[in-house]
C-alpha cells in the first residue's frame, strides 16, 4: 500500500497495472514486486510481476498491430507522436515526480529529462515523413532498379532506470515513426514511470497492441523476446555485460540489434583550457543524476600547470551541489538508485584511498539522510592500478589525473575497452579538431557536458555497443531495405 497523498492522474499507486494491447492489468502472473525510494528506502508502490505469460500475450499484441499501423502515412503516425509529446509535456511536473520518487534523479533535473524525453518525438515525428527510397541507374536498358524502406516489424525495447523515460522515447519514437508496433520492457528499478508514459498511450488513442508495456522477471520476459521469430528488432541499453549476453541470444532468429551500454569517459582538459568552463562542465558531467549516466566523466585528466587552479575551481562548485531527498525542489544531487549503487561507489573510494589517492572533498555517506546517499566526491593522486580508474563508477565520485603531454594523454584516454563518450576542455582550434580525431568514443563533448540531443546521433563504439539513437540515423535500425528489379 502507497503513502502517497500528492494527487496523480497518469497512475493509481495502490493499483498500478501492467498495459498488454490496450488494457491494464493489475495482477501479474509471478505475483508483485515493490519499487522503492533510494531516498528514504520506502516502497513507493507495489507492482504486477509480469513473465513469460505476459510477454507472450504483449508479442502477440503488437504483431496484431502491426498491419494497421505500418500502413498508416507518415503523417498519420507522426500525429499521434505529437499527441502523446503534448501530453507528456502537459504532464511533466507529474511524471517528474514519479521519476525522483522510484529512481532518486533530482526533481528538476526528472522534469528536464521528460522534457528531453519530449523532444525525441518532435524530431521523430518529423523524421518519419523523410524514410526515402533509392532509384538506381541500370547497366541493363531494360531494368529499373529500385530500393524502398519498410518497418522492421514487432519490436522490442528493454530501457534501464538511469533515464526511466528519456530511453524509452528515443526508442519508441523512430519504431514507431516508421512503422513498427513494439513490447517495451522497463527496468525493475523504474516501472512506473513507464506505466505513466502506458497511461499516456492510451489518452493519445494510440490503437491497441502497438505499444505494450510489462514489467516483472527480466530473465522470461527476455527469453520470450529473444526466442520469439516475430520480435524482429531489440533495442537495449544497459551494462555491456548483458549486452554481450543478449548478443549470443540474438543468434537463434538472428534479430537487429542496437545496444547501448557501458561507458568510462575520460574528460580531458587541455593547457589552454578556460579553467572555469571545464570545472563548470566537470560538475555537470560528473554530478548530474548523481553520477548515474552512461556518458558521465569517469575519469579527469587535467593539465599539471593548470591542475591546482582546476582542482581549485572544481571543488568549489562541486561543494555547493545542494545534496538530498530528490523529490525536493532546490536539490542538485539525489541518492544512489540502490544498496548495490552505493557499495560500488563504497569499494572504489576504499580501494583508490587505499592505494593513495587523497580525498580532496567528500568521501563519504550521507548519514543524516535515511536513503543511499553518498557525498559528491573529488579524488587526486590517482593511478591506474585503482578500481575507479578501470571500472565504470555510476556514482558521485571524480578521480583527477594529471598530465603534462597531449600524445600521452590520449594514449591514456584510449586505454579502455568501453567508447562510448569522452570530452575535451581547450580553446585551441587545432587542438579541438586533433584530439577529437584521435580520441576512439562514439560521441565527443568538445567544451560540452551534456551533448546528448534528439538530432544528433548517440552510440558508442568497442565495447559500449553498436547502433545509434537519436539523429536521421536513429530510424535506420528500425527499417528493412527492399530492393526491387523491375524488367520491362
Ligand atoms: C545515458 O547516460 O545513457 C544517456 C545520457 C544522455 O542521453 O544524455
């Protein structure tokens, strides 16, 4: 049973439903499972646990459909994208809360996200009316050679909780532009958000079956997806250890896969750096969703001669992040999402303290707050035999390495088997445009934290995955090319 008094139209927490071809259900074939708030480690609501029942019932749903909906126009399509990107924006305060509530993200940083949430549907909504075709010129006089593009078909999308509805727009919005019907499948961490955005799908008439969404045991509801021969495209984010995972499941109906995971960006702030630009960037990097993105600086490396003006600036401002209950308006910084966030982060402290790095600030939890908080959290005199220089940190913490060559530092950079995300702080035209050559990421903030937008592609290379979301590039994945010789 849900404390809540606060007055919410997208969900009934004491009967949250699951949404299988357009009706809710509030029993889930493996029983309930609750969320809770990371900030006070109270349930916020009790929750169907769906499995293999469901997922079978939601695959069934979409492939229903599909026809229908892959034969709408464009345009058609694209109206109900606007339609629901209206309501989500009409909703965002609302569903900005249940984000901090059952995930811990900053209030105003959850209404930010919806917002962004919003904006892959604008871009996909207008993407969809541009899925061109080719015409080809013949070698023979009597052909004519053409290529058209159609939907993939059912597709699945399996979303993680660090961005409980921005992920899950940026998937759905190109499926369903072009065409595809889909069964979403959120993490356990963040369901209702995701029986929000249900609850939005259906206030938008979107037909029945072409958005689905279960929760509940992730291991039969992905073995149904991926043994399913009508699921035709899985879009994931999360760790790279399930993306290699899902990547041998793919094999048996040899499916699409776009997969985006793991990251350990290195934020590289050159000699000619605008110190108090790169501090600035630091902290939004390193901090926002208390260090919970994929893309987020996992490694400082700053220049010796600028180092202790850089460490000077970044400590300040990173001392005043406000730090608390995320529901709260003025907060910057919420909790881990969990116990097993919080001793991730624990261990690299121990271990990096251990082996010598110096605690500049932070350092340690929160324990006048009840939930998983840890203290935002500067680290220098770090080398590489530390954990946190070697494993993804999705916590609060910034180790500082300095250096004193541009060769040595992007041979440093390099040296990781993720590519996902890096950034570099200068204001050397020659600089900006080498180091970003050189440096092997999918995505490169060059004096920008946050470069994450709707038009742009997102993706990563090596171990961070493969596929793009966002950008014209995002719908690709979710079309099949159809080439068509015709004899006259
Ligand atoms: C992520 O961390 O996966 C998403 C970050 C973003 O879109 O900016």
């Amino acid at each position: 049973m849900s404390t809540l008094t606060q007055d919410f139209q997208l969900i009934d927490f004491n009967n949250v439903g699951l949404f299988i071809d357009g009706t809710w259900r509030l029993t889930g074939s493996k029983g309930t499972f609750d969320v809770i708030n990371p900030s006070t480690k109270k349930v916020v609501a009790s929750v169907p646990k769906g499995g293999s029942q469901e997922a079978k019932e939601a695959i069934e749903a979409a492939d229903k459909a599909f026809p229908a909906w892959s034969k709408l126009t464009a345009y058609e399509r694209a109206d109900y994208l606007l339609r629901i990107r209206d309501l989500l924006l009409e909703k965002q305060e609302e569903i900005g809360t249940i984000i901090s509530l059952e995930m811990g993200k900053a209030f105003k940083e959850a209404v930010g996200e919806v917002v962004y949430a919003a904006s892959f549907l604008t871009w996909y909504a207008e993407e969809g009316k541009r899925i061109y075709g080719e015409t080809i010129p013949a070698l023979d006089p009597s052909k004519r050679l053409i290529v058209i593009k159609q939907p993939a078909g059912v597709v699945a999308a399996i979303t993680p909780w660090n961005f409980p509805i921005a992920m899950m727009t940026r998937k759905l919005g190109p499926a369903l532009a072009a065409g595809c019907t889909s069964i979403v499948k959120p993490a356990s961490q963040s369901p209702l958000t995701a029986l929000a955005f249900a609850k939005i799908i259906e206030l938008a008439n979107v037909p029945k079956g072409v958005v689905n969404i279960i929760v509940g045991s992730t291991g039969e509801i992905s073995d149904e997806i991926f043994e399913s021969d009508i699921v035709r495209k899985v879009s994931f984010t999360g760790s790279t250890a399930v993306g290699k995972d899902l990547v041998k499941f793919s094999a048996k109906t040899l499916k699409k896969l776009s997969l985006e995971l793991g990251g350990h960006a290195p934020f590289l702030i050159l000699e000619d750096a605008d110190i108090e630009k790169a501090a600035e960037g630091a902290v939004l990097s390193k901090f926002r969703n208390a260090g919970q993105t994929c893309v987020c600086a996992n490694r400082i490396y700053v220049h010796e001669k600028i180092a202790t003006q850089f460490k000077e600036a970044f400590v300040r401002k990173t001392n005043e992040l406000v730090v608390g209950e995320s529901i709260n308006e003025d907060v910057q910084v919420g909790p881990l999402v969990n116990k097993d966030g919080l001793e991730k982060v624990q261990e690299q402290v121990k271990d990096a303290v251990e082996k010598g790095a110096i605690i500049e600030t932070g350092g340690e939890e929160i324990p006048e707050l009840d939930g998983y908080f840890y203290k935002p959290t500067i680290l220098s005199n770090v080398n590489n035999d530390m954990l946190i220089m070697n494993e993804e940190t999705f916590g609060p913490v910034a180790p500082i390495v300095e250096f004193a060559e541009i060769d040595e530092v992007i041979k440093e950079a390099n040296n990781t088997e993720y590519g996902l995300a890096a950034y570099i702080y200068t204001t050397s035209l020659e600089n900006a445009i080498t180091v970003s050559e050189r440096l092997q990421f999918g995505i490169i903030g060059l004096n920008d934290a946050a470069p994450g937008v709707a038009q742009a592609p997102f993706g990563g290379i090596k171990e961070s995955g493969y596929g793009r979301e966002g950008g014209h590039q995002g719908i690709s994945d979710y079309l099949e090319e159809k080439y068509i010789s015709l004899k006259i």
